[in-house]
C-alpha cells in the first residue's frame, strides 16, 4: 500500500488514516453486529492499532460484551470500530473508508444467524437515483447534504468542515 486508506464517520467529526493495507476483511452476521450497524450485516476488516492513525477527533467505545468494545461517532452514530478488549488490533468498518470499495470482504462469520432475504438481494428490483422520477429528490438532497465528504479536510481556515450538532429526536 503505497498511500494511507483514509475513512471516517458521516459527519466529519471523527477521521481516520490506515497505514498498512487491512487483513481478513470480511462480514460478520452476528445479531450484535445487526444491531451495532443497523443492518443485515456489518463489514470489517483488521488493523494493528500501530498502523491506525485518528486524525480527527476519535470514536466513543460502547462495550457490547465483557470481550468486545465497539467505536462509533457520538456526534453522528456511524459505526467505526469492532475491537477484542486488550489486542494489539481493530476492525475497521469497511463502509466508513473513503472509499468502501477498496477492500473487499474475503469471508463470512456467524452465517447461521444470516438474515433468510440476504442472499436474495440480487433478485430484487432495483432503481439508480439518476433514474427518471427521482430528480428533485436528488436536487433536494444535494442542496441540503451536510455529510462530510469522503476525503480529508482543513481543521480550520474557510474551507473547515464543521459537523453538524446532533439534535433531539423529531425536532426542527
């Protein structure tokens, strides 16, 4: 790897740069990580802790079990890390690099609690944003976007990317 992967959370507020190329790379189907990402499945490759650099700000630890920590940002709750307690390494979310193509699951864990449609995706309909009808909910959208982008940003100066604060939930 000649240059760092770079990633972090929706919001900006938490950066990361990998050092060293991302080992076993894969998906976990565990309910914890169900649950952890919101979805059907978490993605995550590992990284020795010395290859890792936070860049900007650094993840809150939620420990879901006497064994496991898990990262995420607590400004915007995206899922950054999955780690054993007293390693010398990290999973990283493969969905929070700059580029979630970069690294591509080699494996699967815990497929016996698999979500039954999971492996049916490929049979579903599916529609592009730049299909036809979807215009200005893409225009609305892109007006109105306050995720970070996906590479690096000045820390100050008038091209800073300022995060958004949470808010209470349904408020304005």
């Amino acid at each position: 790897m000649t240059t760092p992967l770079t990633g972090g959370c929706q919001c900006g507020a938490v950066r990361y740069a990998l050092h060293a190329a991302p080992t076993g790379p894969g998906i976990c189907h565990c309910r914890m990580c169900q649950k952890a990402f919101g979805g059907a499945f978490a993605a995550l490759a590992s990284v020795k802790l010395a290859d890792l650099e936070w860049t900007r700000g650094a993840p809150r630890l939620f420990d879901s079990s006497g064994e496991v920590a898990r990262g995420f940002c607590a400004n915007c709750g995206t899922p950054l890390t999955f780690a054993y307690k007293g390693r010398d390494y990290l999973d990283i979310s493969l969905g929070s690099l700059d580029d979630p193509g970069a690294v591509a699951p080699e494996g699967q864990v815990w497929a016996s609690s698999q979500i039954g449609w999971f492996g049916h995706l490929h049979e579903l309909p599916a529609r592009a944003f730049d299909d036809p009808g979807y215009e200005e909910t893409v225009a609305a959208i892109a007006a109105s976007n306050h995720q970070h982008p996906d590479h690096d940003t000045p820390d100050d100066g008038p091209d800073a990317w300022t995060p958004r604060p949470a808010r209470d939930w349904m408020t304005t």
